[in-house]
C-alpha cells in the first residue's frame, strides 16, 4: 500500500521539482512536438516555455475540472473596477448580460435566464418539472449534480449502462424514457463528465424534435466550447427553431475561467423560463461575476486562447499516457479520462506525493482516472512525473 510506505520510498517515489526546473522544455518534450504546438497558434505561447515547480503548498490542481489560465485580464480587470460598487444590486447589468447571451445563442432575451453557476441551473430545471410519478434519467457514468438534487426532489432514479468506453447509449435512454408510465427528466452532459466524450448531437435532435410525450431534456453544456468533434453541435440550435421539450445548462466557470465568481445561465423557451425561474435566486447575483461575464463574452481573444492552452495540454498529456500504454478516451474537454495504472486510490496517492492532485472515484468506473487538463507548463510536469513513476516500476 502506498500509504504504508516508508520515508525512503517514499522520497525515492518523489520526482523532484528542483530537478524538473533545471530541465528545458524540449529535454521534456520533442523538439518536433513543441514546434509543431506552437506552429497551430497564431500567437506565442509563453507558458510553453515554463514547466512549473509545484510544492506541497502549492500543488497542481487537477481535481476539478477548473481552468488553470486564470480569467480573461481584461474581464479580471472589470471584476476589480466592480468590487466598489458591489454595495449595489446588478439590476442595471443584468439586463446586458441577458441581451448579450441571446445574441450569442440567437434567442430572445426572455429566452435566457441567468443563475448562479450552472448547479444553481440544474437544481432549478430540475425543481420546475417535478411532478407525481417523475423519473430521472441520467447515463449511470456522469456528472452528479443532477442525481443529487433529484434525489432531494425525491425522483425515481434511473440509470441507463454505458456502452463500452463509457459512450452514452441514446437508445438504451429512450428505452428507458419508453417504458415508463409517468413523467420522465432526462439529464445529459455533453461532452460528458467525467468521460471527456460526446455523443452526436444529430441523433438526440432526431429524439428531441420527435416530441416524445411526457419528457423534459435538460442538456448540460458545461464544456462545449473545448469540443473539436464536428458531430458536436449545441442543443441551441433546437431551441431557436422552437423545440420547447428541451433546457440547456451554460456556465462561465470552464472556458471562461470564472468558477469562482459564480455565474451560469438557462435557455430554453420564454415558458419554461418562466417555470425555472420561480426557483432561482437569480434577480440577485454575484455583482463582478455578472459585470466580467459580459466583458469576458466579448474578448474572443482570450476565448480562443483558453482553448488553444487546453488543446496544447490535451496533446501533451496524450503523447504521455500514449507512451505509457494507458487506454483513455478521445477527450473534448479541459480533462481526461484513462485506465488507471494501478489502484485509483493509490495512484491518487502517488500524484500527491508529486505535488499533484487528481479526480475523485466516478462510480461504476472504479478503473478510471479522471486528470483535469492545466496548463501546457504544468502538464509537462505531469507528464514527466509519470514517466519517472514508470521508470521506478511504481505505476
Ligand atoms: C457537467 C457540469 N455541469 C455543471 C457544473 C457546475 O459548474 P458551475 O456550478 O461552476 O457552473 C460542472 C462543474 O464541474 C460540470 O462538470
């Protein structure tokens, strides 16, 4: 057991940062590899050039799917400019922020409803369509939110297998949604959480526009904008066409780096708005949060950038689980999903001892480790802990 080893081991165990330091970037990574990386941007990439030094203090956060990039400057300097005047309400901007978002999913203002991060989203969704006799479908491997607020609500759970590698299985859900005689809530994350995977969007709009009766979709969204699948498309798209049987989830805290200031939305049809709306505390939210949310909409350079960071961290981190002879899954988030190369609970362990923390057990994928994906500096220290881990035999 990890936990039992001695100091020594545990020493030999760690890889250390003094000698990462001393390492450049393409004694790390090929020289081909970091060139080719830094060719596909337009703009440089500074953090490329920086593999981190983490220490006990002040590990690597890989446990919670966060962006490591930090918000947009220019939106971190709105929030700043904001906190004076955060004795007052955001009732003058959340009206910009609401128009904003229409525009940019080509809907109605009344089309939008703005929360506290996408949990407060899904808690309200889920709070507006309880009724006698609901079920609650939801693929047995993904993001627990919406099981845990729907048990709250006291919904039959009902989890649909996996198809291998942990792909949704669409039909199976509709199965389930078929054979049940009441109400049905479908909740599906896509790309999911924690496998990093999409399923085709085309094959739920098939199901969505067929208006199956007594059946609400609620579509989390959380990490569309890292997508590079082109059979991935946003659920958007129904809603402007006017199909009423589906609520999309959205938040600022992934690809805008903004988890901490808590913002998110709902867009579904200005009924349904209406309806989940008479659950959140949404009048009243987070004064900065609102006020960058708005301008970290508009900087598309930074967008593009947090994006471009996660693919570089992505590639790093494939070419090293490649190396390693561990399965993952193709991933089109800002995490990753491979086998574990020994216990989870022990390779969690040993990360740690590296000044690197990693996901939590995903019931029923008790092989599975889930890394999130931080910067291109920091993954390249990842990758190299795991290398030196291989090389003592220990992973
Ligand atoms: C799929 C999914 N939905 C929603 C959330 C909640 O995000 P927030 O409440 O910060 O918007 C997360 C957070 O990790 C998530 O992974």
């Amino acid at each position: 057991m990890v936990s039992n080893l001695n100091i020594s081991r545990r020493k030999l165990l760690t890889v250390s940062s003094v000698a990462l330091a001393g390492l450049s970037v393409n004694q790390l990574l090929s020289k081909a590899h970091a060139q080719e990386i830094q060719k596909s941007v337009a703009f440089s990439l500074p953090m490329i050039d920086t593999v981190v030094t983490p220490d006990q203090g002040n590990p690597i956060r890989l446990n919670f799917n966060e962006n490591a990039l930090g918000m947009s400057p220019s939106a971190k300097q709105v929030a700043i400019d904001a906190i004076p005047k955060a004795n007052r309400y955001a009732k003058a901007e959340m009206p910009l922020l609401n128009k904003r978002l229409g525009q940019h999913h080509s809907v109605n203002e009344d089309q939008i409803l703005l929360t506290a991060g996408s949990s407060e989203g899904i808690r309200s969704a889920i709070a507006a369509f309880v009724k006698p006799d609901t079920q609650f479908v939801i693929p047995e491997l993904t993001y627990g939110d919406g099981e845990h607020f729907a048990k709250i609500f006291n919904l039959k759970i009902n989890k649909v297998p996996c198809l291998p590698d942990w792909q949704i299985d669409l039909n199976g859900i509709k199965k389930a949604v078929e054979s049940h005689q009441g109400f049905s809530i479908v909740y599906l994350v896509n790309p999911n959480n924690p496998t990093s995977t999409v399923f085709k969007t085309n094959e739920l709009e098939l199901w969505v526009t067929s208006k199956p009766k007594n059946t609400i979709f609620i579509i989390d969204e959380a990490y569309a904008e890292f997508v590079n699948n082109p059979e991935f498309y946003s659920v958007d798209s129904f809603i402007n066409k006017g199909c009423d049987n589906v609520i999309l989830l959205k938040t600022f805290s992934k690809i805008h780096a903004m988890a901490g200031l808590r913002v998110g939305y709902v867009v579904s049809s200005p009924d349904n708005i209406k309806n989940i709306a008479q659950y959140v505390a949404g009048e009243k939210l987070n004064y900065c949060g609102v006020c960058a949310a708005l301008t970290s909409m508009n900087d598309t350079h930074f967008l593009a950038y947090s994006k471009k960071a996660v693919d570089v961290s992505r590639n790093i981190m494939e070419q090293a689980l490649s190396e390693l002879g561990l399965h993952y899954l193709k991933s089109e988030t800002n995490f990753m999903f491979h086998k574990s190369p020994i216990d989870l609970k022990q390779y969690r362990e040993l990360m740690k001892q590296n000044f690197i923390l990693i996901g939590r057990d995903f019931e029923p994928a008790t092989e599975w480790c889930r890394i999130s994906l931080g910067t291109p500096g920091e993954m390249l220290y990842v990758a190299n802990v795991m290398r030196e881990l291989r090389q003592k035999s220990a992973i």
